[in-house]
C-alpha cells in the first residue's frame, strides 16, 4: 500500500507568507500584498466558508466567480470522483470515456434540440471551440464561404484567451492586451436603464435588437458567420433583455444565415430559475457554450454543443485527399479527464433530486423582493437580475444616473465585507461604470441567508453614504 500523504495540512504563517511571496492572485492590483494580508479559504459547507484565520463568511458569489451551485461540502461529489480516478483518470478525447458519454447524453436530454457534446476545460476554451467551428465552417462549407466574421455584444464577456477577448465588449478588461483579432464585430448593449438609444421600454422599436441588421450589412452579411451573446449578461452588470429582444435578433440571424452563439458560461444549470437561461425566450441558437456551474467547479469542465446541422459541415472522408482535412481538427487536452465529467454527473443529479430550480425561482423571487426595499436609499439606481443571479447599481445622482466612483464603491464591498457577507461587483471592466453589485449564491440558499445577505448590503450603504 502506498504512504498516504496528508495534503490537507499547514502551517497558516507559513501559508500566509507563502501567499504573499510565491502566488499570483487573480483580478486584484498586486500593490494591496505590501500592505495588508489577503483571505486565504480554508473550508466550506452550503454557503459558508472559512478563513485561514477561522473567520466564517456567508458566500453570495457561488465560490467569487457564480459557479458553485449545489453549494461547498459535496461528499457525494468528492466520493464519485476519487472511484472515478482510482479506475481510470485520464485518456485524450479522440477515444471515448465512460463518463464523458453519460454527461453528453445527460446535456442533450436537457437540450432536446441540439445534437453533439464537445468538451474542453474552461467557459473561454468552450467559446474558442465555437469561434474555430464558425472560422473552420467558412473555409471548408460552399454555403458558407467567406463568412468568418463573428459579432459579440457590447458589456458581454466571453473569456480570458484572445479570441474570447476579442468577442468581449469590456474596454477595461481588454486594456493593454491589444491588438486583438481580426474578424470580430460589436454591437450594441441591451441594457434599458442605460439605453443606447436614450429610448424607454414600451414606448422603442426594440432599437438595440433591430440596429444589428444595420451593422450586419454595413459589414457585408456574406462576411458574417455567427454571433456570441450572453442570455443575461453577467459580468457587464446582470443585464436583461426584454421579452422580445431575442426573437429579433434570431430573426434577423436566419434571414442572413449566421449562426447564434449563446453563451451559457454564467446562466446555465439553473443559475435565473430555468434551467439554461435561453430559456426565458423565444429562442434556439445553433451553437450553446457553457462552463462555470457545469460541475459547480468541483471540477474544472466546459462544453460546446451544437445542432446537427452544424456538426455535418464536418463530415468529411478521410480516404478523400481534397477532403480529408475537413473534420474538426481540434483537441482539448483536459477534455478527457474523467473526473470532471464525474463531477458533473453528480452534481446535477443533486440539482434535480433536490428540485434546487423549483428553489431557486422562489427564493430568487425572494432576493429580488428584498434587493428592491433599498429603492428607498438615492444612491440605489435600479435593481434587477432574474432568479438567484440579481444586481445593484449604485448612483450618485438618479435623475443623470451619474455612477459611483470606484472609491465609493471599494468602499461599499468593504464594509459589506466587514459583516461577513461576500457579495460580487463589476471588476476592472468599463471605464466609469464598474458600480453594480452583484449576487448570485448557490442554488440551496435559504431565505433567511437572504435576509442576512441584504441586511449586509443595507447597513453597508448607510455607513458608507449616510
């Protein structure tokens, strides 16, 4: 028998010196290390988590970035995954895996109408695949020559990688890491609080959906090949579309034969209430992307599905030399990890057996319920979100919607920090606008947590504004 080595133990000051010295953290400027020590999570159970100095927070980000939604603690999860790895770990995707063919039949039993799985190891990976898959389709496809240009959302975000970035509509996030790609087309935001067109809902066109044809031909549609959206975006500040925005814009895609991109990364696996969050509207994208909640990162796994339709333009014969080469020619290396695929079988069996959507729209409609009593405060513009995924955004003054200053806001998730809550904003993304608060908790919050989440926020504001 081999030695068990005891990973899960440390010493906290040799951890905590080591964080300082020897980790690149994510997101955060690297000067705040000279002169304050950084949370270091230790633990988690449900929705709570543990520093390294034994401090308790109630977790409103599902694990910082919106993934983790069954909640911390899983022993299932971990269990199914260590008898996966001790029987196979590991083999490259060109074959198949046990695992990975149960999850693709379980992801296309809930997307009845697409037809192939294609898994890789991160949201921007999964979004790369369907970027490739629309560049490789306008070379290899006679119905789809020259249409290799795809067009993304302004405030959407769709990854860390250069493509992904290309398709981002996030100035701050892309500062400094230019040139980016050629190919890539931006159109406008569909945020009516801050409406692009200075219109009102009920009384526009449904300008931002209806204005995209005009870029498409500005462009040439023979040239564009598909387009990336978020259902709600996320990141750029929990932005909603209106009932009929979709239907407009996938309209306007199948009358010039571009295929729509829905990114799931954020609002798939019950995240708004639905199961994906496409679902709200009246809408079937050609491709789906998703990420982040799949195996409520218990392990690292994202996926591509597309219809049939798309697979077939890579149905090529390999015995054909003019042919040949016509096949998806890609691989994901983590795509085979057996583990991952594991994870996710498991946690959305808990998903299901658990009826966590059944919760997520009662305690969702909870949340947004209780966000909306801070109306009352001037500095609260607007609330909204859909299910557990909900957001704040701060103003200095209602009547210009003049946001709040970065200062203001640090200041704000402080002191909501201070009472032990962790709440989630706009993160070095626009220039003047990073001032929404965001939460999107696991999926087995409780209204009580609700309670004690909002009444954080609620005395954060009077102490940072009075």
């Amino acid at each position: 028998m081999e030695d068990k080595f005891d990973w899960l133990d440390y010493d906290t000051e040799e951890m905590v010196t080591a964080d300082k010295d020897a980790l690149w953290h994510h997101l955060k400027p690297h000067k705040v290390f000279e002169s304050s020590e950084q949370m270091i999570i230790v633990e988690g159970k449900g929705l709570m988590v543990k520093d390294i100095r034994g401090r308790e927070y109630l977790d409103a980000t599902s694990g910082g970035v919106w993934s983790v939604m069954v909640g911390y603690g899983r022993d299932s999860i971990a269990e199914a995954v260590c008898d996966q790895l001790k029987k196979m770990p590991y083999f490259a995707g060109v074959f198949g895996n046990v695992p990975a063919i149960k999850f693709a039949k379980k992801l296309l039993e809930k997307l009845p109408n697409h037809d192939k799985v294609y898994f890789s190891n991160s949201g921007s990976e999964a979004n790369e695949k369907a970027f490739k898959i629309v560049r490789q389709a306008s070379r290899i496809s006679p119905e789809r020559k020259g249409k290799y240009k795809i067009m993304y959302r302004d405030r959407d975000y769709h990854g860390t990688t250069f493509g992904a970035m290309s398709a981002t509509g996030q100035a701050q996030r892309k500062e400094d890491f230019g040139p980016f790609l050629d190919g890539f087309v931006e159109f406008p935001h569909c945020a009516c609080y801050r409406c692009p067109y200075e219109k009102t809902y009920g009384s526009c066109d449904i300008e931002c959906a209806r204005k995209v044809e005009d870029i498409i031909l500005k462009e040439g549609p023979e040239t564009i090949g598909g387009m990336i959206v978020e259902p709600i975006t996320a990141g750029g500040g929990i932005l909603k579309p209106v009932p009929e925005y979709y239907p407009i814009l996938q309209e306007i895609c199948k009358k010039y034969d571009i295929w729509m991109i829905m990114d799931e990364v954020v609002c798939g696996f019950g995240r708004t209430g639905k199961f994906w969050g496409h679902e709200h509207y009246d809408v079937d994208p050609e491709i789906i992307t998703m990420a982040k909640g799949l195996a409520s990162s218990y392990e690292a796994l994202s996926a591509t599905v597309v219809k049939q339709k798309v697979y077939d333009v890579f149905l090529c014969d390999p015995a054909d030399p003019d042919d040949r080469l016509n096949y998806f020619r890609d691989i994901s290396t983590y795509g085979g990890c057996t583990s991952a695929m594991t994870a996710a079988l498991e946690s959305t069996r808990i998903i299901e057996d658990e009826n966590l959507l059944d919760n997520t729209v009662e305690v969702g409609a909870y949340l947004i319920e209780k966000l909306e009593t801070l109306t009352k405060y001037d500095v609260v513009g607007e609330v909204r979100g859909q299910g557990l995924f909900a957001g704040i955004e701060f103003v200095n003054d209602r009547e210009t919607k003049e946001p709040i200053t970065e200062n203001q806001m640090a200041q704000l998730m402080g002191n909501v920090l201070a009472q032990n809550v962790i709440v989630g904003r706009t993160n070095s993304s626009f220039h003047g606008l990073n001032n929404i608060m965001n939460f999107a908790p696991s999926l087995i919050i409780t209204k009580d947590q609700v309670d004690t989440i909002v009444g954080a926020v609620e005395t954060a504001i009077q102490k940072t504004f009075g």
